[in-house]
C-alpha cells in the first residue's frame, strides 16, 4: 500500500507542476493577467496570493517520498487537497480540469494514508483501494460525458470549430491541409461520438478487472492527448498515477487478501 500510494503521489505531483511554472509566471510578472469582479466569487478567490499559495505548496508533497509515518503522509494528502479545492474556487483556475481531478485523486490519498497504519489496515484493504481508484476515475470521466451530452457535441460541431479549425496541433494541421470542409465535418462528427461513448464507457470502470480498466484508460488518454495537447497530461497525469497504482495492486495481491 506505501508503494501504491507514492505511485498516486508521483502522478499527482507530476501532473500539477506540468502548468505550475507558467501559471506562477504570470503573477510574477506584476499583474498581467487581469483578475476581474465576479459574482459568484468572493473577493478572497480573487486574491493573487491565495492562487500563488496553493500553486507552489504541494511542493511539500515531496516528503511523501522520504518519510513512511501514516500521519505525516496523511497530513501531506489533506494538504494536497486543500490546494487544489482552493484553486477550484478561484477565479484565475476555477475553469481548470487539473484540478478537478487533482482533488478526487487527492481524495483516494487521503484514504489509503488512513489504511496505512496496521491497526487499521485489514484483509480488504487492497481490494477496496483498487475500486476506490477505480470508482473515482469513473467519476472523473463521468463528468466530461455528461458535458458532452449535448447536441452540438453529439453532431460534430463543437468538436469541428474547437479542434479541426483552430487546434495548432500536428493531426489537425494536417487535416486542414490536406481535406476539405466536408471531409473535416464528417471526420468531426465521428471523432466527436468516438470520445462521448468512450468517456461514457469508462464511467463504469470500478465494474471492470483492473487489467481491462487500464487498457480501456490508457487508450482514452492516448486519444485525448493525440486530439488535444501533450498539456493534457497536468489534467490526466494524477489518475494515470491512480490507475498504475491500481494495477500494482492488484498484480500483487492474492485471493486471502480479497474480500469474500
């Protein structure tokens, strides 16, 4: 369970620190990106010192490394999740899915430093971390199919102006050099209906052995990623950790150590 959890912890780090430098950047700079009124968000969520905080002290997660007390590495997980909760609320992140996942995940962190200590830990525990990680990537991957779920997504025309107009991407690069507008949109339309029955497939994912899970999950996360921007990794990297943990899990495990 220490290894697994270091596993998530690696994922969720690496993940946060992909867009952390240029983020911080633009404070640094002394203003330039223009924090404005809103009216859903207090004016604390509009502090630039409270973003700046919670970008840079996950930092501290690093001693998940070189310590093994159950507290601490709990202590480490709270503190993860307060940061990306905070950022959730601010309104210079509030729009990133980074942080999205970075909480759920921090979550599940949380929980297996809790079954760290072997007073608490028992014959279940390796099996209900492995659908616990499972559940919340399912969790995850349920939010974006039901944003997707609307009728412009499901005929390719959100898909055809977001990425086959104006992604800067190699793939769509090539597309828009090479087909025509009707081709694009038929390519839209398909690619589009492609990644919402994935994603909803993938909502399911604590039903699946662990083995098939990762399969299915890596190759929706190679999909995205070939669609989108290799940046994608800052909002798929922590539950990637959470699925190689998973699979750690549950090639190591024997049929004692499930629940009957």
């Amino acid at each position: 369970m220490l290894i697994a959890w270091r596993i998530v912890l690696a994922g969720w780090l690496l993940a946060w620190f992909i867009n952390t430098p240029a983020n911080l950047i633009l404070f640094w700079r002394g203003g330039d990106f223009p924090i404005t009124a809103h009216p859903l968000i207090p004016e604390l969520y509009r502090a630039p010192w409270l973003a700046q905080m919670s970008l840079t002290l996950p930092i501290l997660g690093a001693a998940g490394f070189g310590f093994a007390h159950p507290r601490l590495l709990g202590g480490i997980a709270v503190l993860l999740g307060l940061c990306s909760l905070l950022l959730l609320g601010h309104i210079f992140s509030y729009n990133d899915a980074t942080y999205t996942t970075a909480f759920w995940t921090s979550l599940w962190l949380i929980w297996g430093a809790s079954r760290l200590s072997s007073t608490v830990a028992s014959a279940g525990t390796v099996h209900h971390a492995i659908a616990l990680g499972q559940g919340i990537i399912g969790l995850c991957f349920f939010g974006g199919f039901i944003g997707k779920l609307t009728p412009e997504y499901w005929s390719g025309e959100a898909f055809f102006h977001l990425y086959m107009v104006q992604k800067d991407s190699p793939p769509f690069i090539w597309i828009r050099e090479h087909c025509s507008p009707q081709t694009m949109r038929y390519w839209a339309t398909w690619f589009a209906r492609v990644m919402v029955v994935s994603e909803g497939l993938l909502t399911t994912l604590i039903l699946w052995p662990t083995r098939f899970a990762a399969i299915g999950t890596a190759c929706v996360f190679a999909l995205m990623i070939l669609l989108a921007t290799p940046q994608l990794l800052s909002v798929l990297g922590s539950l990637g950790g959470l699925m190689a943990a998973c699979v750690f899990l549950s090639e190591r495990r024997s049929p004692a150590t499930e629940d009957r």
